[in-house]
C-alpha cells in the first residue's frame, strides 16, 4: 500500500514538473540550473529537514528523466537519493542495476566526479545491506576517482564515511586515520559546520577504541563553538554521543541529561529517524535505572516508528527493552508476547547477522590487502622520488658545473674587455699627452723663433744704424786723410765736413731711410699701429719705431736732439692715443705689434 502511494505521488509529482517546465517555454538550460539549484537545495536540507529533502530528491529524479538521463544529472539524482536512506540508516530502493549501467556507459576519464559518486552511492548501499566486504571494495574506488577529479569536499566526504565502515567492524584504528584525513580536509576547505560533525565522529572512535576520557573531554570542549554556529542537527548528534558515552559507566544521570537536552533540540529540526535514535536510548537509560514505564513510553514510539518503514533489523533491540520492561512490572505474558516478537526477527535475521559478521572478516582482509598495496605502491613511489631525487640531483649538478663553467668564460672574457679597454684609455691617455706636448713644443718652439725672428731684426736695425753712423765716420776720416795728403785749405774741408755733418744731421731725410730699413725687418708695424690710433703723427710714428728696437729714451732723446723728458711725454701721450692697451705697458705692446 505504500509503495503503492509512493508511485502515485511520484507519478503526480512528475506531471506538475513537466506542466511548470513546458508551460513556460523553459530551455534545457533553465532545466540544468533548475536542476542544479535543487541539488543544492538537497545538500542543505539532507539532515536537518528530511521530509523536504525527500521532496527535493523526487523533484530531482524527474529533472533528471527530462535531462534525457544524461549521466552527468542521473549519477548525481541517484547520490542524494541513496544519500538521504544512509542519513536515514535504512534502504528503501535499490539503485544497484542501475549504477552498474551508467558505471560501464559513463566515460570515466572524461567524468572522474561523476564515477566517483556512482561508486559512492553503491558504497552507502552496499553498507546499508551490511555488505561490508563490497562496501569497503566500492568506497576505496570512490575515493580513487574523487581524488581524480580533485574536489576536496567529496573526498571528505568518502573518508568520513570508510571511517565509518571501519567504526562499524570494529577497525577503530583505521576508523580514526580516515577520519582525522577528512578533518584535514574540511579544515582546509574552511567548513567549520562538516569540521565539527567530523569531529563528533571521531570522538566515537577515540571511544570506542578505549580512549573514553579523552572522548569524553574532547567532546565537551567543542560544545561552546558547535552552540556558536547554532546547527541544532550537530548540537543533538553531540548530546546524543555524550549520552551514550556516559550510559556505560556510573554517570548515567549525566546521561539521561544530555539525551534530554538533545530530545529538546532535536524538536527545531525535521529529522524523526533522529528523534527515534533519542527516544530508544532514553527508553533504554529507563531499563537500567528501573523505571519500566517511562521505558515502555518511549521504546513503543520508537516500535510503530520501524513496524511503519519495515525496518526488521532495527526492531530486535526494541522487542527485546519492551520484553525487560514488561518483566520488571512482573507482567511475565506480555514479556513473553515480546520475547517471542524478539526470537522471531532474531532467528530470521540469523544468517544475515552471520553474513554481517563474514563480510565484517572480508572487509578487514581486504582493508589489510589494500593497505599492502598502498604500502607497495608507497615504497615503489618513495624508491622512484629517490630516483627522482637522484637524477634531479645529478642534472642540478651537471647544469651547475655548465653555469659556472660559463660564468667562468664570461667572466674571463669580461677581465680581457676590461683589460682591453684599460689598454685602449692608457693608449688615449698617452696620446693626448703626447699630443699635448707635441702641440706645447710647437708652440715653444713657434715662440722661440718669434723671439729669434724679434732679435733678428732688432739685430738688423742696430746694424743698420751702425751701418749708417759708420758711413758717415768713414766720410770724415777719408776727408780728414784727404785733408792732410794735399794739405789743401782748411776752409775748404771744414765746409765740407760742415756740409756733410748737416746732411746727416736731415732728420727727415734720415728718418724717411730709416723708416724705408724699418718695414723692411718689421712688416707693417706701421699700418697696425695706424689702426689702433689714427690720431698717431710722423714723430709718434718714429717714437714708436726706436721704442720696438729697444732703445732707451736716453738714447732716443740724442737720435732727435731732445731733452729725456720730452721722449716721457711723447711716450705718456702716445699712450693714451692707443686707449685701446689699458694697463699694458707702451714698450709690451710695441715688441709684441
């Protein structure tokens, strides 16, 4: 009847789906992202609102039929399905064909996620049967291929849950190495709500392995931050655990406190199979303290819970509490009616109970098998990095020994460029000094001609006077030996020399012949004088030839029959008519003209 209601309501839920989808004109892409929205809506929902996650996952289903079962939305419908049963704890379909399908039709190169949900969905229902064996097989492809695919949040996930696998079969050490892995990884995603569900989980393990204070305080001390982010579906899981680890020692008063405290919260949330795991160890907590009617109260909720959903595995534990109850209050036939119910579903559920513990057995052989494999694959990888290592080593050092072979070369090559160019700068040097000095002895050595050229003529000047003073001499003499051969009259000679003395004494003759010897040694002296002064007279002119020859103004002052002073004059004013000297002396600037 209810399988029955189910597909009617499926059958109704999918017309509305496809009248909302074709009614208004939506694409296949409004479809992907209506797909992928309720998807997320699912993941959000899955714990702590069970009944719209229910709705959420049969919405997804028909999405996915309209996808035209592409494997890419069908893998994911059927995870969240099987999903929400594992929460759960119980299976209400089976999905195994048609994983098998899409597994042997899905590219798994090219969808590495999506393979990785398939076999994790094939896990949780493997495990859910108490097919351990087959679940621990399944959960390690899943993780191979979610490792592949690289998304961090399903490889937690996948760990989280082998951690769980390996809870169950009693394998708390394995139990804990998957889990503390899915910690790291909520952790470093950041997922404070998936880190402390992690952490609850792994505090069942630490319990169950014997570490029961350290469960117990570890526990305790992350209540605060778990009432911090205010999940009430995590705050419950954490009271329920408290509980039960109190439960089994002399504390089970604080026991029933911490199941009350998570039946209260669990109220804020819609999730009964929760609520039904509350209420069967309150009932049970009833058992031990002798209160066998509180303790029927709460085990006959939890009855009509799993007879409603069929879960027979579930209800040895409740018959067997509701038997005990009876016989506390002494009403053996109603605890005999129970024990009955008890011994029926125990028989029944027997062979599955040895299946259970066979697969238990296998599923630790092949953890075992599997951990010898990793091992072998872990130390062929750790010979192969030190092979690795090796040949980077090796390939460093060659590639080493090429760079500071050429940086050697280079630098080499470097020194004699330096070396080259501190040739060529001395080679510069060197020639500019030459050169400096080739240039001051031409100039020295035009300086010294202009001296000797200077001297030269002064020379030629000086002889030229000399010359002409002793022509003259030479006159008088030949007149006075003439004078005294003949003894002629001495009137008559003494006109004569009279005469001659005048003739030399002609100034102006004299000068004009000077002047003529003049320009002859000291080319146009004359004329450069003339345009620095036009102001310069003919006896200016004279002043300043005697002045270039370097004679005295003594000397001058008898050549022009004149007083010493009056040649100061001259000179003082000449001076002045060539303004252009400034404080250069007359005579400087005569020899330098």
């Amino acid at each position: 009847m209810i399988i029955r209601q189910n597909y009617i309501y499926i059958l109704l839920l999918f017309f509305i789906i496809s009248v909302r989808i074709f009614a208004t004109g939506s694409s296949r892409q409004d479809s992907i992202n209506l797909f992928y929205s309720i998807y997320n809506q699912i993941d959000e929902t899955k714990y702590s609102q069970t009944n719209k996650a229910d709705s959420l996952v049969n919405e997804l289903n028909i999405l996915a039929l309209h996808l035209k079962n592409n494997p890419l939305y069908t893998s994911r419908a059927i995870f969240q399905d099987i999903t929400l049963q594992y929460i759960s704890g119980y299976q209400t379909k089976n999905y195994t064909d048609s994983i098998c399908y899409l597994i042997q039709h899905c590219d798994s190169t090219r969808y590495p996620y999506e393979y990785s949900l398939l076999y994790y969905s094939l896990f949780m229902t493997e495990f859910l049967s108490n097919e351990y064996t087959n679940a621990c097989n399944y959960g390690l492809q899943a993780l191979k291929y979610a490792t592949k695919s690289n998304n961090k949040n399903l490889i937690a996930e996948i760990n989280k849950s082998i951690s769980r696998l390996f809870r169950t079969i009693g394998e708390y050490s394995n139990s804990l190495e998957y889990g503390y892995r899915a910690l790291e990884y909520y952790k470093r995603n950041k997922n404070k709500e998936k880190e402390l569900g992690m952490r609850i989980n792994l505090y069942n393990s630490l319990y169950l392995s014997g570490e029961k204070e350290q469960a117990i305080t570890q526990l305790l001390k992350y209540i605060p931050t778990i009432k911090k982010i205010d999940s009430p579906y995590l705050l419950t899981a954490a009271y329920i655990n408290l509980g039960a680890f109190y439960v089994k020692d002399s504390r089970r008063n604080k026991s029933f406190e911490f199941y009350k405290k998570a039946l209260d919260i669990s109220k804020q949330i819609d999730n009964y199979s929760l609520t039904i795991t509350i209420l069967h160890n309150i009932g049970a907590y009833y058992l031990r303290v002798n209160q066998p009617d509180s303790s029927y109260k709460y085990l006959k909720r939890v009855e009509a819970y799993y007879i409603k959903h069929n879960i027979d595995e579930r209800l040895t534990g409740t018959y067997a509490g509701l038997s005990l109850s009876f016989s506390q209050k002494k009403q053996y036939d109603s605890a005999y009616i129970y024990h009955v119910l008890y011994d029926s579903i125990r028989n029944h559920l027997l062979g599955n109970e040895r299946i259970s513990l066979i697969n238990k057995t296998e599923a630790k052989y092949i953890l075992s098998d599997y951990q010898n494999k990793l091992k072998i694959a872990h130390d062929e990888y750790t010979i192969k990095k030190k092979q690795t290592v090796i040949l980077v080593i090796s390939a460093t050092g060659v590639i080493l020994i090429i760079l500071l072979t050429l940086l050697i070369v280079v630098k080499q090559k470097k020194i004699v460029l330096q070396q080259k160019e501190l040739k060529e700068l001395e080679n510069k040097q060197l020639n500019k000094k030459l050169q400096e000095e080739k240039e001051s002895s031409q100039q020295q050595k035009k300086e010294f001609t202009q001296t000797i050229d200077s001297r030269n003529r002064e020379i030629s000047t000086s002889l030229l006077l000399l010359s002409n003073k002793n022509l003259i001499l030479n006159k008088i003499l030949q007149l006075t030996n003439n004078y005294n051969q003949e003894k002629s009259d001495l009137e008559f000679y003494k006109k004569e020399i009279d005469t001659l003395i005048k003739d030399n004494l002609n100034i102006d003759e004299e000068w004009n012949e000077f002047k003529m010897h003049f320009e002859k040694v000291h080319p146009l002296f004359f004329h450069k004088l003339k345009q620095q002064s036009k102001e310069l007279t003919e006896n200016d002119l004279r002043l300043c030839a005697y002045i270039k020859i370097g004679m005295r103004a003594k000397e001058i002052a008898q050549i022009l029959s004149v007083s010493p002073d009056s040649i100061k004059m001259s000179r003082y004013r000449i001076k002045k008519k060539l303004n252009a000297i400034g404080d250069t002396s007359i005579d400087d600037f005569l020899r330098d003209l």
